[in-house]
C-alpha cells in the first residue's frame, strides 16, 4: 500500500474521532443540561403539588388603551345606543352584565390552610454518627416526615441534611463527597442517593436478619397480653418493608407466641385478620382478671345416700396395754341426724341408771367406770388348752372380766 495513501487514511480516521470525541462531549453537556432541567421542573411540580398557586384569572385587553374587555363591550353599547338613539347609561340590563363580570375578575382561590401552614415550625432531627442502627433508623425517619412537611427540592434537601449531620457522621459525610470528587464521579443530588450512601456506614446487612430472628423467637410467657402485644408491633414496625412476610404469615407468628389457652380460641373463632385477633386476646384477658375461675368447694361435692356425717374412726385400746381412759368429761359426738356436736349438759338424776356399771345418778356415756376389754382369739387345731397369757388384764384392782355383759370382743 502506498505510504502517501496510508498517511491519508490516517489522518482521515484521527480527523473522524475527533470530530466523534467533539460529540460525545456535546452530548454529555447537552445530557447534563436536560437533567439539570428536568430537576428543576421536577422541583416545580412538587411546589406546586405541595402548595398550589391561587389562580387569578387576567383580563383580557383591547385596542382602546388601558379599557378592560368589559369596558370595551360598554364602549360598544354605548355607540349603538347613541347611533339608535336612546341612552345606554340607564340600560339596567347591562349594569348588571358589568357588575357580574368585575365580581368574577376579583375571585381568588382562598387556602384556609395556609395562615397554619406558615405559623408551624417542624424541628428536624440530628445525627451525631453513633454506631447504633435504631438510632440511625429513627433520625431516617424524622427527616422523610420533615421533608414531607416541606415543599423542598431534592438538590436541597441533601444539602439541608448533611447540615443535620454533626460529629463523626459531618466528617464521614464531607470525606465522602471529596472522594467523589476526586474520583470524577457525579455529586449526590438527590435525598435517596443520600441515604443510600449512608446506610451502606450505619447500618450493618445483619441488621435486619438478627431482628428477624428475635421477632420468630418472642414469645407471651408470664407476661399480660397488652406487653406481648407492643412487643409485637415493635418488631413489625421495625422489620416493616424488609422483609417479604405475608399478613397471613404475620398472625401465625402472633398465634404462634400466645399461650395456649389463647391460641386455641383465635382457632375456634376463626380469626384472620391480625387486628381482630389483637382485639379478642385483649377481651378473652379483661374478662379472666374480672371473672377469676373459682376453686372446687368441697361443701358441694357429692356423698353418697345414708352417709350424712362422715366417718371418723376411733382409737381402740391395743392388747395387752394398761393404760386407763381418762376419767374426764367425754368429748362431744354428732348426731347421727346430722346436728352439730354440743356438749352433754345433762344435770344428774337420781333415778337414771347406768347400764355399764349400773349404778344410778348418771347414764353410760357419762360413766367414769373404766372399760373392761376381753380379747378372745380363735384356737387353732394345734392347740388343745386356752393360754392364760391371751386373757389381758386391763383394770388395776386385779381383777378379771368374767362378765359377758361388760366385755368387748375385738
């Protein structure tokens, strides 16, 4: 190939990339130009949206000076009337067409929120760059509801966010922007951008998998149900937009954390919705602490026919034992007609008799006489004679029960 023609080419094609660089540059400027528009249009029609300008409809004008549309209508009239002969300015007709048209020209559109919306002041919230990621969470938050508040646009809204940052988050904020710059990369104009970069810092990407977990985990216990539930809403209000939970879902984990008496009602009621069953747990709770289940009373358990009083055994004199009953007054006994024990009072009669000892002046329950037991065992076929040994002697006088109507077969 011919040097010559091949320096040609060559100056042919760097020419062509130039001229392709000097495009490319325009077009960046022109890109750059048409967002910096678009921004600023955007911003209008926030301002607009947040406060809507009165509508003040003009006049129209006409070719006799400074005369409204009206005032040339009249014009108009009035050179009618003089040519047809008659006066136009006692014409009522059109005296109230001009009354009417000046009312409409000095309608205004009144905001009555306005007088308030210039009288409130909203505080926004500062950042000092802790390292704790509710914190950092809640001052988000603050400024998304300042921004709300205010019709502000977005190129300043970061730059009135970064003067809320203050310490360590005011430096990591600055260091940020001049590595951007150095880098060549584009400013951060717009809040979402901002908070982006930020969260990247202060929020660690365990965050919200960690509560999660706790959330799974919370359970009623021994705590009322008032607790259990703002439990639970804090943890719904925190993992709200990061996670991909479904409301179904949601009352599972509240069933689920219930105890169980009260997780067998929202089962038995078919409850579906999270606030009804937030609302049933909170009654079925009221009205246990009002109405406490009450214990068994043995006063109405039941008792068999012909058992009106209970039966109390009583201790019986062990074999061989030389011990005398007391000699005091016996201890009361029920009646067998179911009246309470009282203690016998009778005064003593002369002519009572005694069929223990039969003696007279008292009766047998109030006998002093000590018992007589006799104890007899059966004999076996190995044995031929009676022991004398099995015959106890209970009375200390020495002497043995030969009686059959005072003893007692045990």
């Amino acid at each position: 190939m011919d040097p010559e023609q091949l320096g040609r080419t060559l100056d042919l094609l760097v020419g062509q990339m130039n001229t392709i660089s000097q495009q490319l540059k325009e077009n960046q400027a022109d890109l750059a130009e048409l967002r910096r528009n678009t921004t600023e249009r955007f911003d209008t029609l926030e301002r607009t949206r947040d406060h809507p300008t009165p509508y003040t409809p003009s006049r129209p004008t006409s070719k006799y000076g400074n005369e409204t549309y009206m005032d040339e209508r009249r014009h108009r009239a009035n050179h009618r009337a003089h040519y047809h002969g008659h006066d136009p300015r006692h014409d009522p007709d059109l005296d109230e067409r001009h009354h009417r048209a000046n009312h409409r020209t000095t309608y205004q559109v009144h905001d009555p929120d306005a007088p308030l919306m210039k009288n409130t002041k909203i505080d926004a919230p500062t950042f000092d760059g802790t390292l704790d990621p509710q914190l950092f969470l809640d001052w988000v938050k603050g400024m998304d509801n300042f921004f709300k508040w205010y019709a502000i646009s977005e190129a300043r809204k970061v730059s009135f966010a970064a003067m809320k940052l203050t310490g360590r988050a005011s430096q990591y904020w600055a260091n940020l922007e001049s590595l951007r710059e150095d880098r060549n990369e584009y400013p951060i104009v717009d809040w979402l951008s901002m908070k982006r970069e930020l969260k990247q810092k202060y929020l660690p990407p365990s965050y919200f998998p960690r509560l999660l977990d706790r959330w799974n985990r919370l359970t009623q216990g021994n705590k009322p149900v008032k607790e259990y539930i703002a439990s639970f809403d804090d943890y719904l209000i925190q993992c709200k937009g990061e996670t991909s939970t479904t409301p179904a879902q949601i009352l599972s984990m509240f069933r689920t954390g219930l105890r169980e008496d009260l997780r067998n009602e929202l089962f038995a009621r078919n409850v579906t919705t999270l606030e009804n069953a937030y609302s049933l747990v909170l009654d079925l709770e009221e009205t246990r602490s009002q109405h406490p289940i009450r214990s068994h009373d043995s006063r109405h358990s039941y008792r068999p026919s012909g058992s009106s009083t209970p039966h109390t055994p009583t201790a019986q004199p062990t074999p061989g034992s030389n011990t005398r009953p007391s000699s005091g007054p016996p201890t009361p006994r029920p009646d067998v007609r179911g009246k309470p024990p009282t203690p016998d009072t009778h005064r003593s009669n002369p002519g009572t008799k005694c069929f223990r000892c039969q003696g007279y002046g008292h009766i047998a329950s109030q006998c002093s006489s000590p018992y007589k037991v006799t104890i007899i065992e059966e004999i076996t076929e190995a044995e031929f004679d009676p022991e004398i040994d099995q015959i106890h002697q209970v009375d200390n006088d020495g002497e043995f029960f030969k009686e059959e109507d005072d003893t007692a077969v045990i």
